[in-house]
C-alpha cells in the first residue's frame, strides 16, 4: 500500500531534508523521492517534490497523515500539494470521434496493466467508434454537438463524468473544442495534438506540415486549457518523414507517433508524476 | 569519372525510359538512378531524377554531351537541369560570427573526407574565429557589419565569393541577416537556424522554446531566401530536454543537433542530391 | 492498375535503361523506379531493382507481359525477378501465442487501409487470443504444441495456409520454434524478435539485457530461417531505458517498440520493397 | 561553492531522511537531490543517492565534515561513498591513436565550457594527433607500443597520469588493449566502443554490422574493466542506416554517434552522476 505526495512551495533551504523528515519522524518509508528546484518559475525559484512512501502499516488514518501534512508542511511553508493512492484506482474517461487509433490504443494498454486506471467511459460526438467501445466492455454514451446544442451537450457530459467518478478526461482526436466552461469544471483535460506544438497549431497539422516541407512531424500531449493548443506540454515526440510521402502518409505515420505520446503523457499522470508551472510540466 | 545529373520536368509517361535511353544510347553506364514523381508540386504533377553516370571513357567532350542533354531531353520536355563533374571540387565559402562548434565541426569533416569540397575561405563579421580558421590553415577575412555599412560589406563579401570562386555559402551560425540583393548575387545559401522551424523563428528560439516548454528542441537547415526563416528546409532533427534544462542547457544539447543537421544538410547538397519544389526540397 | 516489379541480377552496364526500356517500348509507364547496386553481393557486384508500373490500359495479358518480360530481361541478364498486381489482395496468416499488442496492431492496421492485405487467418498454439481475432471477425485456428505433436500439428498449419490461400505468414509473438521443413514449405515468414539482434538472441532478451544494462533495447523484424534469430533483418528500431526501469518495464517498453518495428517489415513485405541479398535486405 | 555526495548501502527505510538530516542538522542546504532503490542489485536490494550540497558558508572544515559524514552515515550504513568539491577541476587524459574526432570534440566541448574539467594531457600510440593536440594546447606524449614494450609504456603512462594528477583517463579511439595492471592502477577509464554493444564485441564493428545487414548502428560509452568490452555502459546510442551504406559510410555515420556518446559519458562521469552496481551503471 503506497501513496504519492506531490508537493510545490517557494524555494528555501532544507525542503528535502524537512519533507522527507516529516515522514521519517512518523515511522514511514520513503519508497521513491524526487525532487526538482525551478530558477525560471514565473514567481521566483519554486521547490517541486514527488515522493512515494509506503503505508503497508499505517501508524494513523490517511486523513489525519494528511491534516499532519498540511500543517506541519504546507501551511508554514505556503506550498500546495496533493496525495493519491494506491488502492484509489483513477477513472478515465476518454472522449472520442472517428478516429479509433488512439482508443484502441489506451484500452489495449489498460488491458495489459499499461495503465492503473478504470476507463470508467467513453464519450463521442458520434456513433462511430461505439464497436470498438463495445468490444473492451466500456460504456458508451453519443453526444452530438452542433453550434446550438453545444452548451447543452457538455452540461450532460459534465454530468455524466461526475455519475462516472471520472478523476481525468482524455481528449483521444476528439474533434470538438471545449469550452472554458467545461474546462473549468471539469476534471483535469489532457489533449493529443497532431501537430509538434507550437509550430502547426489549429486544424489540419499534418497538411501544414506538408506544405511547409519539414522533415519530422511530431505529436503533442498537453493539458487542455482554455487557450487552445496553449496548455502545458506534458509530452512530444517526432518521426521522421520523406519528400515521397503526402499529407496522408503523414497521417498514417503521425497516428503511431500520437498514440505512444498520449499513452506516456496518461500514464505520467496516473503516476502522479506532473506538477504544472505556469506553462511548463515538471515531469518527476 | 562520374557525373551527376538534376532533372526535373512536368511529369509524363515514359520519363524514366527517355532519361536513361539517352544515356544508354550513348553508351554511358548509369551508375546510380533515382526519381519521384511529385504529386502536391505547385504547378501540377512534377518529376524529379538525379541521375549518376560513369564518364571513365566518354564517347564525347563534356560540352557536347550537356548540348546533346539540353537538346533531346531539356528542351522538349520543358525541363531544368544542372550537372555536376566528380574531378570539380566544389568550392564553400563558410560565414560566421563568434560561434566555433559549425566552423569546426565543418572543416574537421572536411578534412576527415566527409565533405567532398574545398573550403575556399571563411568569412566573419567579427574576428573571433580567426584562431579556429587559422588551425585550419583557411584563409579568414573579417567584415564587420553595422547598419551603415551592410550594404558596403555585402558587396565586398560578393567579391570575396567571386574571386574564390564559391560555389556554394554555408551560414555557421552567421548572426547578420543578408540582404535580398545579397541573396540574389550569391551562390546557393544554406543556413542553419537553431529552432524546430517554423516552431520558433526569429531571435533566441532556445529561450523561446524553454518558455513554452517544449519536451524537444530541434534544428533546421534551409536554403536561405529573402523571407527569414521561410527558405526550402533541407534536414532537421531534434534532441530531448528534460525540465530541469534551463536556456544554456538547450543551447548546448542544441549545439549537437545543429552541426550534424548542418553537416547533413551541406553533404547533400555537395552531393547533389536536393532538388527544390516551391518551398519544400526533394532529397534524392 | 498497377503492377511491381522486383528484379535482381549480377551488375553490368545499361541495366537501368534496358529495364525501363522494357515497358516504354510497350507503352507502359513507369510510375515509380528505384535502384541499387550492391558491391558488396556474395557472388560479386548485384544489381537490384523495383519497378512499379502502370497496366490501367494493357496492350497484352498479364501472362503475355510476365512472359516477354522473363525472354528478354530476366533470361539473358540471368536475373531472379517477381511481380505482385494491385488487384491481387495479398493474403496474410497471423500466428500467434498469448500476447495480444501485435495481433491487435496489425488487425488494427488493416482495418485502417495502413497494410493493403487480407487477414486470411489467425493460428496460435494457445486459446487465449480467441477473443481478439473474434472482436476484428478473423477465422481462430488453435494448434496445441508439445514436442510430440509438433511435426502433426505444423503439417495441420501448412494445410490451413494452403486452404487460406496465404501468401505471407507473420510470427507476431508466437513462442514456438517453427521446423525447417515448415519454414521451407511455407509462405514468405516474417518475424519479430524482441530484441536488437544480432544483440541478444535466444529466451528472455530483455531479461538480458536488464542483466547487460543497456541504455538501449529494440526489437528487430527478420525473415525467418532455419537458423533461429539468423535470418535477413527487414526493420530494427529502439527505445531509451532508465536505471530504474526492472526487466517488466523493459517489457512494456520493448512492446511499443515490436509492434511498430512489425508493422513496417510487414507493410514494406506487402509492397514488395525487400529484396534479400544474403543475410541482408535491399529495401527500395 | 557546491560539493556533491555519492552514496550507496544495502537498503533500508528511512534513508533518504537520513541522508538529507545529516545536511540539514548541520545547516547545509541542499541544492539537488536524487535516489534510487534498486531492487535487482547483486547482494540484494541497494539504494543509491546523489547530494550536491551549498557549501558557501561551511560551519565545518571540508576534513570534518567529511569525518562526520563516514561515522554518522557511512559507517553504521554499511555504505560506500565518495565526495566532490565545485573548486577542485577534475583533470582528464586523453588516449589516441590516429582517429582524431573524438579528440577534438573533447576538447572543443572543454573550451566551449560543456566539459568542467582541464585536460591535463593528451597521451598516443602514435604521432598523428599532435597537430590537434598543439591547436588546443595540449600537453602531446607520444609511447609507441609494440608487443616487447608494452608493459614498459604503460607504466610509463601510468607514470605521467600521476605526474599530471590526472582523475580520469578517457579512450578516444585508442586502439590498444589495455592490460588489466594498467587499469588496476589507473584512475577510472571511459572507453568508446563504436558498436552497439553487446551487439558487436571485438574488432571491426561495423563491418560486422554491415555484414550482419542491420538497420541501425550504435556506439557504446562504458568504463574499461579487464574483460573487453564488458565493462559497465555509461551511455549508448544508435543512427539509422541504409542497404546502400557500405562499411565506409557506416565509419562516417557511426564517428556522429561516437563522439556524442563519448561525451555525454564523459559529462556524466565529471558531474559524478554515476554510479557502478555490479555490471550496470545507476545515473543519477
């Protein structure tokens, strides 16, 4: 039984030693520890911290380690933090379109033990991909959006992610930009874009990236924030292309680089592994 | 004795067949043939060859057989063409400022063989480099440029190329930006930029990129054009950063990709292998 | 309608043109031409070529064409030569065992216009993937394996190929050793070996190389020969591991790496690119 | 004014507080930490942790605090531990042959402030270098070794490595076996060795490689021990290659992956981010 603490304060001296002390003095093992301190953090440098520590024989409750935490911790030292654990399985849920590259793909990962999460459903503006949702057992809801009923459409999905205990919401190529509303709201977004951000940003990347006659195109996993194609990168990776190859080429090589991107980026949040500054990650 | 041929023409059929008939007819073996037909070329479907041939015994001189190419393949098929003789050297000039890590790593590739040229002579707006140019035993000339006198030193450098007889001018991370008038008058350009172009163009794209946050950095080597950055990109590549990189680790992690993407780049150049369609290049 | 052609021979003078000559003297064109010559061939210098032209409108049937082709190219140039038609599905048996990630891939693949086959079966030594051939509609064959059955139960699988009319068999994570006299009455056998080969052959490679402690693992895609691990590479790639990655990450690490590095040996199969020189691939 | 701590011990809870309470108690901020347990070690499971501490205002001489170190932590841990100071430069020496990118890469990287270290001297088989080494400045000795007088010249070498107070002998591309007295006595030895290993041991890798048709060459960085080419990896990578690249181009290809690898493996080393379990290195 372990739990993950990530944990972010203005920078000082002894945060190590006193974090991890914390933990020491109550007779807990620190499994994994890492930690980072960030010179360019937009106010002044910023101490980050991930540490895992084993609870097999917890001397107290999860809440009163967690009231002990943030007083003795987080409060004096104005730091924010977050704990999760192991026995508390994330639930996902993945919105989609037509595109089945990427849905298969996370399935199939959590299937294999990829992925410590329930995919707890499967949202889409359309009925397409409802086979491949049926084939791993996922629940499938269709929510077409036009102009009109887009307000309405995201309230339902907001309701249906809240009835579903979604704890994050993959955006798997689903072709619908979310409003701020939604995004505020909703639980935390992480987005695949195929494009290698921020150089083809908005629609059509790979025929962009054509035209433009570059000789690696990429993929970008980022949270999705309310300035679109802006949010935090979490993840990028490229694959190199040649001048025989047209936009559709392009596509078929981007999707494997799209879906390896997103399947990391997922799964370094399910390990509570990201901790967001401004509009960087750190990755720990 | 060999030569290399660039063709390229509207497509039609039987371009394969005509192109190595001429040779075969007169008797000329092809040593290497490799072509591509682009579908997405601006004025409709375009064909691209690069043909090597063995001139070890010619049937003809040299100029005959260019006359004879012009005539019955050239002409009638509305082509462009250029050919290169393996006994000229091709002789580079190489611009710099302050940076060494290019100018190094261009002359020791040289010498190593790599690069298949002369390097005529190396040309700086600052005298920093001399010592590198002088290792080398490379003749250096120093022109330094302020905005009255660009003009008066982009001539002079004119002259330079011309009585070295330059074929073709590397920018090795040359910090001026040439004139059109100067681009127009010269050889083929090729510069290195230091971003993932068209991701950050213009000043500082390391900084950029650690500000956005990017998880690669990247290098891009392009013809140079009148529009800044916008020239045909010959190759790029890319390198992983971590968080905890700040802007003078991704200039050094940059450092790496940009000589070997500019090596790449101005090896296949020498080697006449780059053809150019609008803005993109076709690498044979 | 197109058809490719693969030919190969000893080198000598005028090849390029005699082949292209060969279709544009019966008014076909040559839609896309490549070639190498190979100096280093077991028996001295060999030629190779693929060659894929246009039959939208043939002047003769495909026998008459086949036929003139093997009289005046492949006879008198002693040269070994096929031709694929695009009208002619290849067909493809999958073998398999318990692991699913490339099985998927592949049907995925397929059902993606990515790999231009037809999946005629799915054969495995194991029930376990029942479920995965079923959810794509593929026919599920299971051969049970131990040592004294083997030599029934691979004369039971040649059979299933015959009456599959398969002309590709992919090993796609099957854990037997196939026999000789299997391999050799067999289809084409593409295989992928989990790891970078020629590096760690044999049981367990990642085990290995944890043990090793690379920075590096891959995975390699050969065609399989009775000499296990031996045969000519098609693909290799690889993925960076951490200190702190145990053999199982390593495995799930690895398996990203398998099923793309399978799926372009396959595809670049089914478009007839891979000629074999030896223990080497000529892939144009 | 930094120090950096490298530590190992058996596993056991409570380590990393009690590794960052011993700074913390003694008011010695730390700047950078990382840990590592790692489960697969050979005498059971070993955790490794890297310190860089301020020492700018010292409560303590360096002599006592390392005292300390040893009786509070070291000793009762059982671990094992080394210490270096930011103001004492690390002195290499470099071992040639004839090939000189390394050479020069190695010491462009040390002007250019990437490697913190002096060279203190340039050591050859061989007189080709000296031109290189006199460029950068570089103290040159040349010991030819022949089967008679080999044992005699490295003692010699051993003798000016000690003369120059050298801490790090790094094998550019020299292309003698060193005998195991040599490394026995000398100070940590970083070789190059230009194949993927343990893919191609021995002489001539790439030849092998190119025999052995694969699609991707490497280069391997690892600390020389007495079995060739079996000692621990510090860093590898690998390039694509092509069916038309014969062992010549592969030299040309893989000489880009060598001196990258080489000095990454050399960085790694001077930062004292390594770590040796067994026959894997740990790099934090």
């Amino acid at each position: 039984m372990k739990a993950t603490f990530l944990f972010s304060s203005p920078d000082q001296p002894g945060l190590v030693a006193r974090l991890s002390g914390f933990f020491f003095e109550r007779g807990i093992n620190i499994v994994d520890a890492s930690n980072h301190t960030d010179a360019w953090a937009e106010g002044g440098a910023r101490f980050f911290m991930r540490l895992v520590v084993d609870l097999t024989t917890p001397a107290s409750t999860r809440k009163d380690l967690e009231s002990a935490f943030a007083k003795a911790i987080a409060e004096p030292l104005s730091g924010t933090w977050s704990v999760g654990y192991d026995d508390v399985m994330p639930r996902v849920a993945i919105l989609v379109t037509k595109e089945s590259a990427c849905l298969y793909d996370l399935a199939l990962r959590r299937e294999q033990g990829e992925l410590r999460c329930d995919i707890a459903c499967v949202l889409s503006n359309h009925a397409a991909l409802e086979r491949v949702a049926e084939s791993f057992r996922l629940p499938f809801f269709v929510l077409p959006v036009t102009q009109d009923t887009k307000r309405e459409q995201e309230q339902k999905m907001l309701e249906l992610l809240k009835q579903h205990h979604v704890d994050l919401v993959v955006l798997a190529r689903y072709m619908q930009i979310l409003s701020e509303h939604f995004l505020t709201a909703a639980p935390p977004v992480i987005n695949i874009h195929h494009g290698f951000l921020p150089a083809f940003q908005g629609a059509k990347p790979y025929h962009q990236a054509h035209t433009r006659g570059v000789k690696l195109i990429g993929a970008t996993a980022h949270y999705a924030t309310k300035d679109l194609d802006q949010g935090p990168i979490i993840e990028q990776d490229v694959a190199r292309v040649r001048h025989d190859m047209g936009p559709d080429e392009l596509v078929r090589v981007g999707r494997d680089v799209e879906r390896v991107v997103l399947a990391r980026a997922v799964r370094a949040h399910l390990e509570r592994r990201i901790l967001v500054e401004g509009r960087r990650t750190i990755v720990l």
